[in-house]
C-alpha cells in the first residue's frame, strides 16, 4: 500500500530528458531487462491496480489511529505517526512497540479488512492486465511480492480473471511485520519457491522500498511511476530504468514474441 496525496501529469522520458540518445539508451535498458527476465515479481498496489482509488489509504489510516484512541492507545504514537496518511505506518509503529502482540494481531487484521473493501473499488492499472497476460502468454513466470495482505491480492486478483497468471505465487504481509519491504524476505519467498535465479528476475515497482527491497535480494528493478512526483522519488533513490506508463513495456514483450 502506498499513500497517494498528491497527484501530477505523468511527464514522458523526452519531457524528463530532452535528449532523444538518452531516451534510446533508456528504452535499450527495458527492452534488455525484459529479455533477461525468466519471472517476474510485481508489487500489487500501484503496478497492479490503485487499491485505495475509491476507499482512500487516508481515511483508512484515520480509521486506524481513531480506533487506537478509543482504546486509552492515542500516546503509542508520535505526532508524525498519527498525521501518516499511510495506515502501514502506523502499523509497523505499533509493531515496534508492542512487537508480536495481541494489538499488532488486531491491527493487522483490521487493516486487511480494509484492503478487502477496498478491492471492490481499486483502479487497474492501465496495461497492467494485457501486459500480465502477455507475460504468461510468452511463457515467463509471475508473482506478487507484496506489503498488502495475500487475501487482498487473491481477491482482487479473482474478480479480474488473473489468478492463473500468478497462483501459487502470491507473496504478501504477515503479522511478522519486520519482513515488509524494505526487506526482501517476500522477494526471496518467491525467488525460492519458484527456484529462480535473481539475475534472472525482474521486480516491477513503484516505491523507493520496493527498489530497496529488490536490490537487496540482487534483482533487477524496474520502476513503475504514474506521476512525476513518484518518478522523482524513484530516481532519487536510485531507479535507472522507470516507465510512466506500462503500454512500453508491453510493446516490449509483445516484440519478443
């Protein structure tokens, strides 16, 4: 899950550039991570779909800090904590504090509850479902690795008619909240079980934690940024090949084909 308050034109990689050899060099980038990418592991909430497109992440994390205060737990917050429009903040907050506990539990299961509403309203992401068929369709291999609850991903995966594409390979949160990305304890879980190499990987996100989270398992990252501002984020941190639209990477594959 990631909190979206601010909400920008995408800029293309020419706007961003204004060099035509650099936007080659950029597009020779992909197409070579597609070629080497034997499996693919997508983060759900922005690649996917927009989870909180119609049942916001910040009424949520509301929610969620009203609903600690109604139980004498307002003080288990900082200030910052308790203004996060990302209810996963305050989440792994409470985890730090209280962690393994009953209130993590409960917080947690609370939050998924959530995220299952929030499926009946989420937003595909544009490509986002003929570049996951296509992918299979070529014969490369899918899984989410993601901080959203498994349940929430099997569900909104079911009602777009995409869960063969990734069954059984749907990574998500658990109450051990200390392996959420940053870490790469989901990213490993699948490279694992699907016996895949990382170099031959690719992860596909659109977070600064993703990109952490996929660096330290050793795979490729490529960056999804639906606005400037999360495409700023991105290359701050680090991302060197990110798309403002998957139809790009869809062309790609389709070429390979």
């Amino acid at each position: 899950m990631t909190s979206d308050t601010a909400q920008t034109e995408p800029v293309t990689a020419e706007t961003e550039n204004d060099h035509p050899g650099d936007t080659r060099n950029e597009t020779e980038t992909l197409r070579a991570l597609i070629a080497r990418a034997r499996v693919v592991l997508w983060d759900f909430d922005g690649p996917i779909c927009r989870l909180f497109a119609g049942h916001t992440a910040e009424h949520v994390a509301v929610d969620v800090v009203e609903w600690l205060a109604g139980r004498g737990l307002r003080g288990l917050l900082t200030e910052p904590e308790r203004q996060s429009p990302d209810p996963q903040v305050v989440l792994r907050a409470v985890d730090r504090r209280h962690p393994g506990s009953d209130l993590v539990a409960e917080l947690e299961e609370r939050l998924t509850q959530e995220e299952l509403r929030a499926t009946a309203t989420a937003m595909p992401t544009a490509y986002a479902d003929p570049l996951i068929r296509t992918w299979t369709a070529v014969g490369s291999r899918l899984a989410v690795a993601t901080n959203n609850s498994p349940r929430v991903v099997r569900e909104y995966l079911h009602g777009r008619g995409l869960t063969s594409c990734f069954t059984p390979h749907i990574y998500g949160r658990t109450q051990d909240l200390q392996h959420l990305k940053p870490d790469p304890h989901c990213l490993n879980r699948a490279l694992n079980a699907m016996g895949a190499a990382p170099s031959s990987s690719l992860m596909i996100g659109d977070t600064p934690t993703d990109l952490f989270a996929a660096n330290r398992a050793g795979v490729p990252f490529l960056g999804y940024a639906r606005n400037y501002r999360k495409e700023k984020l991105l290359r701050a941190a680090g991302a060197t090949a990110v798309v403002d639209s998957l139809s790009t990477v869809l062309d790609l594959v389709r070429a390979q084909t």
